[in-house]
C-alpha cells in the first residue's frame, strides 16, 4: 500500500481499507500521506461505527465507509446495511455514518462458476441497486458496454430532478470546420433536441454553426407556445453568440416549429444591432436538414 501510495500521492488517491485488524496501520498511512481511507466492515454496522469513530479520534476525518457488498444470498443484507447506514445518518443526525458510502458490485465475480455473461448480469444489477441504496462509488470488473449503460442511464434518473427538464450548456456549437460561408441554425437547449439535431448533423457531415438558445430545457414547439422562445430571445442569442462576426452572409435557419417566429425575428435582429439579416425556415424534423441544404444553401442572393 504505502508503496502505492509513494508513486501515487500527489493525486491523493482513496486508500482502501482499514478493518479491524489493520486500523492503525492504515490511518499512519492516511495520515503520512493526507489521503482520504475507507473504512471496511462487511455486514457489521456496530463495527463500521466504532472504526468510523476511532479513526476520527486517530485523527483521520476524511473517511468512505464500506458496510459490505454480498451478492447472491447476502443481497438483502448490502440492501439493509446501505440503507440504514444513510438512514442513520440522515434520520438519525449520527455523523459517524455521515460519510460517503462505497459499494463493489465486482464482488459478483467471486460467487461461483457462473458464465462470464451472468457474472457480469449480476454485477450490473447489483450496481443499479446500490446505487437506488446511497452508494456514491462504486467498483466495477466489467467494461462491457451492456453492462455499463444501465447503471448510467440509472444514474442520470437518481440525479436528475424529476422537476426540471434535462437540458445542455446554451451556447454557440460548431460542426465540422465552418467558415464565413457556413450555414447558421438555431434549436434550443432541451437535452432530447439538441442531440438528435446533434446526431443528423454529424450524420450529414459538412461545417454549420448552431445557436442552441436557453429555453429552460423545453422543447422548440412547447418552448414557442409558452414564449420561453420569442423573437426577443432569438434576436439576443445571435447577438450574443457572436455568429455575426464569424460569417459574411446575413441568414438564420430556425427550426421549422418556429415558424410563426420569423418576420418579427427579422424586425428584433435590427433592433438588436443585426440590420439585414433574413431568416429561412428550417424543417420541421432534423432528418430533413441536409435536404434543406442542398435546394436553399446558398441562398440564391449569396450565390449573386
């Protein structure tokens, strides 16, 4: 461990980990090396605690507690000691279990002689619960992609507020390498619309600019209805995404379900500082965008 650790300690690396037979080694270590150590006591909370509590007394405060994982016929136990460490914790205001928890769904690996394939479904599903049971890591064996994308899609469910749509940073994207001739667009930030427009743009290929306007997460059709998305917000999206510095043409591409939006769009672009600049209504789909491209870019004016 401490060999580890010489290689490794500027990135102040997580021990793992003290148990009762060696504490005191591990929290010199800890200490020597000012990294955070877990705390390990599998299917004992009374020993989990008292270890928590003697390591904060030796002087090491920056602790992960692992109650155990046990796959198979021990499930119900991990379930039980996660949820009652957090409960503890939260419920109880006992700030010995108030800190991180770990699990280790690679633990599925050592229960039998299982095919590859079933290993590997247990270690999944073992990692989707205790992750719905508090665990902040968790240790995993298999990278395979079937494995992981469930526990990622769980996570974003668990961490994501039910509240609030799921939505991408608002600013200026590139596609390609566009230049003063390249096509600019415009969607807004809701996470489904972004990347779906992201997906057929890059299936198409070519070098556009696209403008992706805070709507607060919100669809492009329910974000017009609602006026989270007006010719005000478009006009200051291409003012401040500095798009008009970038290209020497004047036009906009706006999703074809903003359609509505386009005369007062162009009336708003002047008011904003951006006289002369047209706007072209888009599709109503992103599949048909490089269709779009190939009858109106560029448009005939440009081509004059």
């Amino acid at each position: 461990m401490e060999a580890g650790l010489v290689a490794a300690s500027d990135r102040r690396p997580l021990i793992y980990a003290a148990t009762k037979d060696n504490w005191s080694e591990m929290a010199d270590l800890a200490l020597m090396y000012n990294c955070p150590l877990t705390v390990f006591a599998p299917n004992d909370l009374n020993l989990l605690r008292s270890l928590s509590k003697t390591m904060i007394e030796y002087g090491v405060e920056d602790l992960v507690l692992d109650p155990g994982t046990l796959p198979d016929e021990g499930l119900s136990d991990t379930v039980n000691n996660f949820t009652m460490v957090r409960r503890n914790a939260c419920k109880g205001w006992d700030k010995l279990f108030g800190f991180p928890l770990i699990g280790t769904p690679i633990t599925a690996w050592f229960t039998g002689k299982d095919s590859k394939e079933m290993l590997a479904w247990k270690e999944a599903y073992v990692a989707s619960m205790l992750m719905s049971r508090y665990a902040d890591i968790l240790i995993m064996h298999s990278l395979d992609g079937w494995v992981q994308l469930p526990t990622v899609i769980w996570r974003f469910n668990i961490y994501t507020d039910p509240r609030k749509p799921v939505a991408v940073e608002p600013e200026l994207k590139t596609f390609g390498k566009p230049d003063e001739m390249s096509p600019v667009m415009l969607t807004t930030n809701y996470a489904l619309t972004y990347f779906t427009v992201e997906s057929d743009l890059k299936k198409f290929g070519g070098n556009y600019y696209l403008i992706v306007v805070d709507t607060e997460g919100i669809s492009v059709e329910s974000a017009v209805a609602g006026r989270y998305l007006t010719a005000e917000v478009i006009a200051e999206a291409v003012k401040n995404s500095g798009v008009a510095e970038k290209v020497k043409h004047r036009y906009l591409i706006l999703p074809g379900m903003a359609a509505r939006l386009s005369g007062e769009t162009e009336d708003e672009l002047k008011n904003v500082g951006l006289p002369g600049w047209r706007v072209i209504v888009g599709t109503r789909d992103s599949s048909g965008i490089a269709k779009l491209l190939e009858e109106k870019w560029p448009p005939k004016e440009e081509e004059e």
